[in-house]
C-alpha cells in the first residue's frame, strides 16, 4: 500500500479492501446520497492506515439534520438491508442523537461490525466535520478526522490500544501533520505525547 499526499488529500495506491472497508463504503454511499455531511473518527482511521487490530463499532459523525432528513435516513438504511440496534422507532432515535447519543446501524442478521452514528456536538467534532481529510482508496473516496485531532483524542482516552492508536499515526504521518495544531489540540485535551515520541 502506498500513500500519497497532497493538501487536504490522501491518496491509498494498491489496497486490498478489507470486508470492514467494504462494510463502511457502502454505508457511507447512503449518506452522500442524502447529501449528509461526514466524517470518520475513532479506532478505524489507524485500521485503515494498515494497523492491525479489530473494532467493533465505526464511529462517524454527522452534521446536524432535521427530523424529516433523518426519516429519509432511517428509510433509506432499511431499504439497504441495515437495521438499528438501539431501536426500530425512528422518533425515538432521533430524540437518542438530539441528546447527544449514538445510533447503532449493523447489516440484517449481524451485530458486529456497526455504525456508531452521532450528531456533531463539541468544537473537536465541529472542527473535524469542517477540517476532514479526504482519503481517495483505489479511486473510491472517505472522510476522516484531520490526523492531529486523532492522535490528541487518542492520548486524552489514554488506554493502551488509543495510546498505541496515536503512536501508530504519529509514526505515519510525523511528516505530514501540523505540529502546532497538534500540539495545540494537545493542549486544549490537557494531554502530552513527550512519553511516547509524540510531539
């Protein structure tokens, strides 16, 4: 695999698409085609720079949609063969993400892996939302969290598999990132990677 970058963009070259990549493009589809705003943040953004490790959830955020929007959502994902863990009363999800909560959206007949749905809620989601990278894999786009974002918020989480989550992308992308944002979302998760080589 190899990688490219340029600006905002991430270029993958010769990936073989796991069934989790596959899994999380095609749900991803239904978003844009309710031109739903996006990103990918959590665990996935390491797994799809080749760490190896398994997840259970994919955490994304969305921009905020109104309830008739979000109907659409909930009709489009069940004529996708998706279906919410949480519950099947779209009123009540709805109600479950305006209070800040995540929905859970896995394929028929399985519960792992699954969507981990949110509405944006703080400035570090805000920013993300507004800041995404754009990763083109094999000529098929996504959109993650800017890469300082993750290594900070994986430190401020602070156990083992996130502190070796940020370790992993720091290693990667130590020549890419903006060391001051870095630092700065550092600062504002009151975090310090010194003891791991970040930084």
């Amino acid at each position: 695999m190899n990688l490219e970058f340029e600006g905002n963009e991430i270029r993958m070259k010769n990936k073989i698409l796991t069934r989790l990549d596959k899994f999380i493009f095609n749900f991803i589809r239904i978003l844009e085609a309710l031109d739903i705003d996006y990103v990918i943040v959590g665990g996935y953004v390491s797994i799809l720079f080749g760490r190896s490790r398994g997840t259970e959830d994919i955490d994304i955020l969305v921009s905020f949609i109104t309830n008739d929007k979000f109907k659409n959502l909930y009709e489009k994902i069940m004529e996708e063969n998706y279906y919410f863990l949480n519950s099947d009363n779209p009123a009540t999800l709805y109600e479950m993400l305006n209070e800040g909560l995540a929905v859970r959206i896995a394929e028929i007949d399985t519960v792992i892996p699954n969507i981990e749905l949110k509405f944006v809620k703080n400035e570090f989601d805000k920013f993300s939302l507004r800041n995404r990278l754009r990763v083109v894999i094999n000529g098929e786009v996504m959109y993650i969290s800017p890469i300082e974002v993750q290594i900070a918020y994986k430190l401020y989480l602070g156990n083992d598999k996130d502190i070796e989550d940020a370790v992993y992308l720091w290693e990667i992308f130590r020549d890419y990132i903006d060391r001051e944002k870095l630092s700065e979302f550092m600062k504002k998760m009151n975090v310090d990677g010194e003891a791991y080589g970040i930084g």
